[in-house]
C-alpha cells in the first residue's frame, strides 16, 4: 500500500530547518530531552517515511502517537512548517499500514469514531443511557460493590474519568433558529459539537444568548454531524472527508456571515475543510468558502464590536488557560482575554505558561495516561498560584481535565468557558435593569 507521506508534497517536509526554535515549546521533548520526542526529530521520521529510507513500524507509531498534537511547535516555527499536515498524514499512514493493531483497538476506534461519532442520534442515545447510569445509582451500586474491578486494567483506569452527561442536550435548549429582539445585523450558524453538546450545553445555550444580545440571528439544527476533529488527529482522513462534506450540505457557507464554533479543538480541524476537500470538484470551492466563514465564537465577538455589559456575574478573579489548538491551531489568544478584561467586577490574573498543553489533548489522556498526569500536575500547580477562583478555558476537553485536576486537589476553583461568563453577566445586567 502506497504511504501518504511519500505522496504528499515533499516541500512541506523539507521546509523545517531543524533550527530547534520549536523544542522549547514542547511538551514532550521537555519531559525526555531526546531528540525523537521533539518535532524536528519525529519530522525525520517522517521524511526517513517519505525517502523510503524508514518502514512505518511499531516505533514509528509509538512516537507519532506520545506526540500531543498541540501545535506549540507550529507557532515557534520561524519556517512555518505545516507540522498538523504532517502529523495528521503521518498517522493516517499508520492506521492504513494497520502497525499496532489489534482486536481490542479495533473494536474500540470502529465503536467510537467509526460508528457513534458518525451518527449523532446514537451519540445522543448512549449520552442518555450514559446519564441513566450515572443518575439511577447504578454507577454507585458498580463502584461500591467492587464490580468495576472486573473491567480489563484499561477501562478500569478510565471509568474515573467518564465525563459526567447533562440532563438534556442542545436541541432542547435551543431553538433551529432564533432571533434577536432588536434588529438583526448578522445571520449566523452555531455549530453545537459533540462533547460540548452532551457534557456543556449550557456553554451553546450561553453562546446563542450571547450572539442573540449583539444582534445574531442564529441558525442551530438540532441534528448536527461531528466536524471530523477526532477523526483527522486520528488517521481517519477518509471519515474526516465524509464528515466535512455532511457539515458542508447542512451549513451552506454563502448564506452566513459567520460560522461560530466555541470548542478550540473542533474550530482548529473546522477551519481546514479546504485542505481535506481541495481535490473534491462538488466540495472544493465550498469547503473553500467555509473555511473563510468559520469563527471562534471570541474572535466574532471582537470582530463586530461586541456590547460591553453594564454587569458582571460576581466579583472574582480569574485566570485563563489556552486551549492548545485556540491557540496554535486557530492563532486566537487576544480575544477571549478582551472579553474577560470587559466583564465588570473581574480581575483578570496571568497564568504562568497559559499556552502549555494541560494534557487533555483530544484523546491523549487516554491513549498516553502516564505523560497526560505529568501535564495536568503541572497545570493546576501554575492555576493554583493565581490564586484565582475561576479558570476560563474555551475548549472542552480542557474543562474537563482541568476541572478534574482541580477537584482532585482539593481546589475550590471554577473551570469556567469564556463566552458562559459574558452571557452570566448579560443577564445580570438584564436583571438589574428591572
């Protein structure tokens, strides 16, 4: 089988200079020091692949999956190597070659990326059972008695973990579409995601609140595709395809003038359609003008010149961690700063190294456990000496690992999304208004 690598346009893999700017800023090569954990040592890797001068063996793998994927590197660069192209063809090649795989992998990634994060419905319908266990006390009755003991050592590590699910989801908070009661200047899509959509649908309910307040009408189907995010870091470039050509059909690009994702992680993988589809005739051009629409909900905000509230929602400080593919992926830091300096009653505190990864990394915590720990240690250490008693984070794997490092210490701090925070203060303010 032909490898990606080897067919991908080898001035990409030859732009690094190995110059080194990028091995400060990872994570990885500074918890080893070796040179293969970096990315200038795994883009040898990579171009070793591509020269035919490396098989893509079970070390090769190993390497391209301890890789956190968090860009870091990609904005150090001085060369501006496209290292998420890289990556991403690097792993697709790996789960083509079928290097590593087993029963038990297969099964798994077939359940979850090939079958629930395909269709929503039977995303939703396990969120519901998922909720049914965790409320009904059986999850308690499974933990008590010791049952949980009889799951292979891997679940066993992550049933800890299981995100806790809403009692309901987007589509019941929010209507197709909503308009605002003034006068419309914009027509939007808000694009409600998957775990966003099970774990936080009050942070969507707060984003069309807030987009409805600035004068948005806002379009959100109650049944919406996954954007292809897991499926691209993951090697699945095929599903990644399929899925960006169903959020294309759904959203149709020319009749918004914004589409609004409030998920770092998705907004990186939502803003690179063009790239997957570019040899596409139906979708090319679309995916084109999709990828020049796509908006992190705080970049929009800054954009149109949101209204600053008259309110905050307490008096608090707060401290703001980046979301890694915000950050690097989507090069949106300012913005959602400026929204939390705008709320009244709130001190904003810097967070000592707010652009390392907290170890969340889409599914890194669960694939490489031991160096995810290592990073979320480090990050709650750095948020507990803010001394803050809010963490704003716009993304929700980081909520999630965050909040559990959190609670896990002991800390009484908030984990928090930005956009929740204005929308808090909106209402305040409405409320004081009475």
């Amino acid at each position: 089988m032909a490898s990606t690598l080897q067919a991908l346009d080898y001035s990409i893999i030859q732009q690094c200079m190995h110059c080194g700017m990028c091995l400060p800023t990872c994570p990885t090569y500074d918890e080893t020091t070796h040179e293969r954990n970096s990315p200038r040592g795994r883009i040898a890797l990579m171009r070793a692949v591509a020269d035919r001068e490396l098989a893509v063996t079970e070390g090769f793998a190993d390497e391209m999956s301890y890789c956190l994927g968090c860009l870091a590197c990609q904005t150090a660069c001085p060369a501006g190597v496209n290292y998420a192209e890289l990556l991403e063809t690097a792993r697709s090649d790996i789960e083509r070659s079928r290097v590593g795989s087993n029963t038990a992998r297969s099964f798994w990634r077939a359940l979850s990326l090939g079958y629930f994060f395909m269709h929503p419905r039977a995303l939703r319908a396990a969120g519901r059972l998922l909720r049914f266990y965790q409320r009904s006390g059986l999850e308690s009755l499974v933990r008590r008695t010791g049952l949980v003991k009889l799951l292979p050592a891997s679940l066993r590590r992550l049933e800890p973990q299981t995100p806790r699910m809403a009692p309901a989801f987007s589509n019941a908070l929010i209507a197709s579409q909503e308009r605002p009661q003034g006068d419309a200047r914009h027509r939007v899509a808000l694009l409600t995601g998957c775990v966003q959509d099970l774990v936080f649908p009050d942070v969507n309910r707060d984003t069309a609140d807030v987009l409805l307040a600035n004068g948005c009408v806002v379009d959100t189907p109650s049944e919406q595709p996954c954007c292809g995010s897991l499926h691209a870091h993951n090697g699945e470039r095929e599903l990644a395809r399929t899925l960006a050509r169903r959020m294309i059909d759904l959203f149709p690009p020319d009749r918004y003038d914004a589409i609004i994702t409030n998920a770092g992680g998705c907004g990186s993988h939502l803003r690179h359609y063009f790239p997957l589809l570019s040899d596409d005739e139906l979708y090319a051009a679309r995916a084109h003008e999709w990828d020049r629409k796509v908006r992190d909900i705080h970049e929009w905000l800054v954009a149109i010149d949101y209204r600053r509230p008259g309110a905050g929602p307490v008096t608090a400080s707060v401290t703001y961690h980046d979301s890694c593919h915000l950050a690097h992926g989507q090069k949106v830091t300012g913005q959602p700063r400026t929204v939390l300096r705008a709320l009244p009653g709130v001190s904003v505190v810097d967070l000592p190294e707010s652009a390392w990864c907290c170890g969340s990394a889409g599914i890194y915590n669960i694939t490489q456990p031991e160096q995810s720990e290592k990073l979320l240690e480090r990050k709650v250490k750095n948020v507990l000496g803010t001394g803050a008693s809010i963490v704003a984070t716009a993304n929700p794997g980081c909520q999630l690992q965050i909040q559990r490092g959190l609670t896990r210490a002991g800390a009484q701090v908030e984990v928090r999304a930005p956009v929740s925070l204005l929308a808090q203060a909106y209402r305040t303010e409405q409320a004081h208004s009475r």
